[in-house]
C-alpha cells in the first residue's frame, strides 16, 4: 500500500494515525525506529508514542539520518554509531573506508591500568599452607605433649611439612601456565568464495598441490620463487603484474626464507590483499593420518604468526594442506581464503581443522623421575639459561658435565660457574669452545666425549622487526638451534641417550 498513489493522498488529506502505526509496530516487535527524512521531528514522536504496555521501552532506538542546521557527514556518522552499539551489524569499510596503518599520537596524561592475570590454583593451596606453617612455641609445646614427643621434633614436622605445602602451591601456580594446541573442526561460515585476480607464489619446479591451490581460485597469476629470492626484485616483479588489483596472495613455500621474502615483498609491492602461506606436513591434527611432518613447513608456522601479530594488515593465513589431497581439497581451499574469522587451519581427510589453545592438566610422573648419570652435555651451558640448566643436573645428581659455547672458557663467568658446579657435587665439569650450527665442530667435541644426555640449549637471541629480517639473519638464528639440533641427532645416532632436551 505504501507503494502506491492513493495512499499517500489519503496521508496528505486525512488523518495519518502516526501513533497507531508505532504502537502496531512495537506490538510485533520492532524496536529499532529510523527516520529518513530531513530533521529528527518524528524521531521525537516516535518515542512518545510507543504504547504503555510496551514490554521494555529502554530496548527501543531511534535515530534521525539527518537534522536541520548540523553537519551531514557527523549526524549520518552518529546514526550508524547508535545502531552499531545497540547491537545491528555495520560495515565499517563501506562507512569510512580501508582503515589506516598510520600510528597514532598517544595521550600524554597517565594510562589508568588494570592488569588481568591467569587465574591459577594458587590461591587455595596457599590458604591451605598456611594451616601447616611454623606453630608458635605454645602451640608446638602443647602439641609436643599430647602426642608425648620432643618440643624439636614437633617443630621439625611442621617446617617439613610447610615448606612441602608451599612447593605445591608453587607447582600449582606453574600448573596453571600449561597450555597444548589442540585442533577442532570447523564450519566455516558460508561465502562465494575468493573473488578477484589472485597471486600464487610457488617454488621453482618443485611445488607440490599447486594445481590444487590454483583449483581454488577463480582468476590467478603464477610467479616462481628460487631458492634464494631476492625481495627488492620480487617487489618489483609483483608491481608490475598487469591486470587489475591483486585481490590476495598465496604463498607455496619450500623454506623459511622463501616465506619470509615473499611476505616482505607484498608489503613492499603494496599488495592490498591478504596473503597466505600453505604448507604441507606442518602441523599434526591428532588422531587423523597427518602424513610425514617437516620440520621446515613447521618452522614456516612459526614465522607466520610472527608476521600476523606485526602485520595485520596484510595477513590471510596459515593453512597446512595434507600429503595427498583429496577431490574436495580445492572447494575447502576457497573457503578458506574466503574466511576473515580463522588464520589456522589444517585440511585433513575433507575436513577443516581450526587451531585452539586449550588449558592443559599437568601429568606428573609416578616415579622417581629421571635421573642424570654418565657424562652430560649441554649447548650453550655458560649462557644464563645453560648455567640454571647446569646447576639443575647437579641437584638431580650429575657430577660430569660438558659446557659448551662460542667462546668456550673465556666466556664471562665461566670459571665462576665451573667452580660453583664443583661446590654442588659435581666431579667433572670441562668447558669446551665449540658452535653448534658447525656440523665439523660438533663432531670433534663428541669424538671427544661419549655423552650419555644432551641438553641442546644454545641459541642466538637475536630479535628483529619482521620487514628487517633478511636471509643472512634467518641462517644466523636458525643455524644455532636449529641446525644445532640436527647435527648433534645425527652424530649421536646409536648412541644409548638417557635423555635428548631441546
């Protein structure tokens, strides 16, 4: 009837009955009232007219588009904002635009904080340690002569018992830090998938499931990585691409630094669209076939959670897609990259799996535990971190150690530490000059010393932005853990290890 003529000269010339028509539309439910319309006259009738019987009138929203002598752009702006905070969607790139990376003055008066913390059992089991700390000497007293014991010996339970409550309520505050990745399945919400001219970075001749990404994609363009890209280069390369503007990236990755290059490279090239990295064998989903796992693919993980805390603005995702994807791989592939809510996801046997942080118990041993004995090594060992690992050992009950580092005895401290092992029990304690991400270094220390347990804790703490990083960096701190790592596995190889720490 709206749409017609004849109503609206019945409006003009009878009686229009605004009233009624806001009690009807409360009456089945309406509580969101928008005026367009030239000033807020009937936003003001609107909620005068709202029925006595109303169910919850503070529920209703009215809001004018427009009012006579203000700003257009401000009322329409302070419109959308009522609405948004009283809960309807609002699509804020559509309002004001792509936001803006630029950083922002901060206030200069002081930020009122309050921290959150996790909270832990901590607090129950401190209440229950202090039932059992040191009694008063009337207490101790009398208790010592109800059970008719020694005053010393009764004083001696309590300190025991005291001091094994407050161990607990330290473990259990440490308890409530353990964390474990877990996967879930997901629904993805439903799209229409990529749209777009899509980018497909792959290595050079060796990109596994590329007809499966591609598959995915309504329009893409291919460019090959090498094994060493150069990023100024491949910046360029991308700008120049013809066509319309790139509507995302996807990044099939070999290394690390092939990851880490193109991602640097897109920022450069002021790609607009997201970027993803897809890997295969990165991650395990649990009890499903996950295939073999590669230690690089998993370290490209690493890297892209990295860039997406850094670099918001330019990050699609991670997704690890399985050794042998089936048909369905390449409909779940686009749903994928159609997705803002998810940037963790593992493709397994036509599934998506999302990944989720969950709460972890802690599983104590039953036992005694493990303990040291033989020669044991330890990487790093007169770095702060190797030294606690040291002292450590001796206190579960090591007395020969292997210290190692770039600069061996002339380490500062090293002497100092080597003498405080001694005092702690230890018989031997050799300090060795030797780096790790040197395949021949590290096996010319253990020609020299057939260890019983490695304690790989070397490494270099070596912190960059991201779009600072370049390859020699990468080589630099993965060289010593990484590759450390690998190099002391295979060199023990059949050796009879008590324990392998990294």
């Amino acid at each position: 009837e709206l749409a017609s003529a004849e109503y609206w000269v019945r409006h003009v010339r009878e009686a229009v009955r605004f009233a009624d028509g806001v009690g009807v539309l409360a009456g089945e439910g309406v509580t969101r009232f928008l005026e367009i319309g030239p000033d807020s006259t009937l936003t003001a009738l609107a909620q005068n007219s709202l029925p006595d019987d109303t169910h919850d009138p503070g529920d209703a929203v009215f809001a004018s588009m427009l009012r006579k002598d203000r700003s257009e752009v401000e009322t329409v702006l302070a419109c959308i904002a009522a609405g948004y905070t009283a809960g309807l969607f609002v699509d804020w790139t559509a309002v004001i635009g792509e936001v803006s990376t630029a950083g922002v003055d901060l206030p200069t008066y002081a930020f009122q904080r309050e921290r959150f913390w996790p909270q832990t059992k901590r607090s129950e089991v401190v209440r229950d340690a202090e039932l059992w700390g040191s009694a008063e000497p009337e207490e101790a007293r009398e208790l010592a002569h109800t059970l008719n014991i020694g005053e010393d010996v009764v004083q001696e339970v309590l300190a025991g018992l005291s001091a094994r409550h407050r161990d607990r309520a330290v473990r259990a505050e440490v308890d409530g830090w353990r964390y474990r990745v877990d996967w879930q399945e997901a629904a993805l919400p439903p799209g229409d998938g990529p749209t777009g001219q899509w980018l497909v970075l792959h290595s050079a001749g060796r990109s596994a499931h590329l007809d499966t990404v591609t598959a995915a994609l309504p329009e893409h363009l291919l460019l090959s990585l090498s094994d060493d890209p150069d990023r100024a280069e491949l910046a360029r390369a991308v700008a120049a691409l013809p066509g319309p503007q790139i509507a995302g990236v996807v990044v099939l990755c070999e290394t690390v630094v092939q990851a880490l290059i193109a991602t640097q490279a897109m920022g450069d090239a002021k790609v607009a669209g997201p970027t993803w990295l897809v890997t295969r064998g990165a991650v395990s989903v649990g009890d499903l076939d996950d295939g073999p796992l590669r230690a690089e693919q998993a370290a490209v993980w690493g890297l892209g959670r990295v860039a997406a805390l850094e670099h918001p603005d330019r990050w699609g995702g991670l997704v690890d897609l399985p050794e042998a994807p089936g048909a369905d791989a390449a409909a779940l592939l686009a749903s994928v990259f159609s997705c803002s809510s998810e940037d963790q996801l593992a493709l397994r046997e036509g599934r998506i799996h999302a990944r989720r942080l969950r709460q972890a118990s802690a599983q104590r041993p039953t036992g005694p535990g493990w303990k040291p004995e033989g020669r044991v090594l330890i990487t790093g060992g007169t770095g702060a971190l190797g030294a606690h690992v040291a002292r450590w050992l001796v206190r579960r009950g090591a007395t020969d150690l292997v210290l190692t580092g770039r600069q061996g005895p002339a380490a500062a401290g090293a002497g100092e530490l080597v003498a405080e092992l001694r005092d702690s029990g230890a018989q031997r304690v050799s300090v060795e000059a030797c780096d790790v991400s040197d395949r021949a270094a590290v096996a010319d220390l253990l020609s020299r010393h057939r260890v019983s347990a490695v304690f790989h804790v070397a490494g270099v703490p070596d912190h960059m932005p991201f779009d600072d990083i370049d390859a020699a960096h990468v080589g630099r701190v993965v060289g010593a853990k990484a590759w450390g790592a690998v190099y002391l596995d295979e060199l023990t190889c059949g050796w009879d290890l008590s324990a392998f720490v990294v």
